[in-house]
C-alpha cells in the first residue's frame, strides 16, 4: 500500500468533506441558538468554529502543491495543523451540546480520516531505512 497516494487521496476528498462538516456544524449552531434554551455557549462555539475553519483551510491549501512527495516541510507542516484541527474536531464532536445524533457521525467521520492522514503523513516523514530480511540475518550464522 502507498501512504504517500493515500495520504493525497484523503486530502483530496477532505477539501469536500471539510466544507460540508463546517455547513452542517454552522447550522447547528445557530439552530442551537435558536432553539435551545439558556444556550450560553454561542460565542464560544462560533470562535472555536471559525478557528477550526481557518486552521483547516490552511491545512487544506498547502496540501495543493504539485509533487507533494518530494516536498517533506509541506507533509510535515500539514502534520502539524492536523494535531490542533483533530482537537477542535473532537470538542465539536463529544463535548459541545449535540443536537442531533447527526453530529456524532459527521465528526467520527471527520476524526477517522484525520486520524488516517496523520498515520500517513507520519509513516512518509520517517526516514526510509534498508529493511534486514530474515535470510540476511540466518545466513550469517
């Protein structure tokens, strides 16, 4: 399996994926103001979205690069943005006030995918080492 063309690929369907998950959570949000009584948490959460938004289409836009595999600081740098977009992703997820059970899935989705660019993105970053097979290591006995 190619981590680099995986890694690629899920950043690719994420530029989709992220702008329905930033919708739908913007419009829970604001029916959670609408709706929800003695909803205290507006701003915090607007913030915290909008950050999320910025943090993520930065992470997103430097993934646009022509021969992203040759480019290591670009893997790594958007190594780095996942770890703070995962966190916000994760407290839209289970801490903020659910709504639906709608919610739940989209962030899963979006955690499982993130979870899996990070594997990818860490496995190409390390550096390649000459692999001793097992008939390398019984033929100098």
């Amino acid at each position: 399996m190619d981590l680099l063309l995986t890694f690629e690929i899920l950043l690719y369907l994420n530029i989709y994926y992220f702008g329905l998950y930033f919708g739908m959570e913007m419009l829970f949000l604001f029916i959670k103001f609408w709706l929800v009584e003695h909803y205290t948490w507006f701003l915090y959460d607007l913030v915290l979205l909008c950050i999320l938004g910025g943090i993520e289409s930065m992470r997103l836009y430097m993934s646009q690069v022509e021969d992203i595999g040759r480019k290591m600081e670009v893997i790594f740098r958007i190594l780095v943005f996942t770890v703070p977009s995962q966190y916000l992703v994760a407290y839209f997820t289970f801490y903020q006030t659910r709504l639906t059970q709608l919610d739940l899935v989209l962030g899963l989705i979006m955690l499982v995918t993130q979870f899996i660019q990070l594997g990818c993105a860490f496995a190409t970053c390390l550096p390649k080492y000459n692999t001793i097979s097992l008939r390398q290591i019984l033929g100098m006995c």
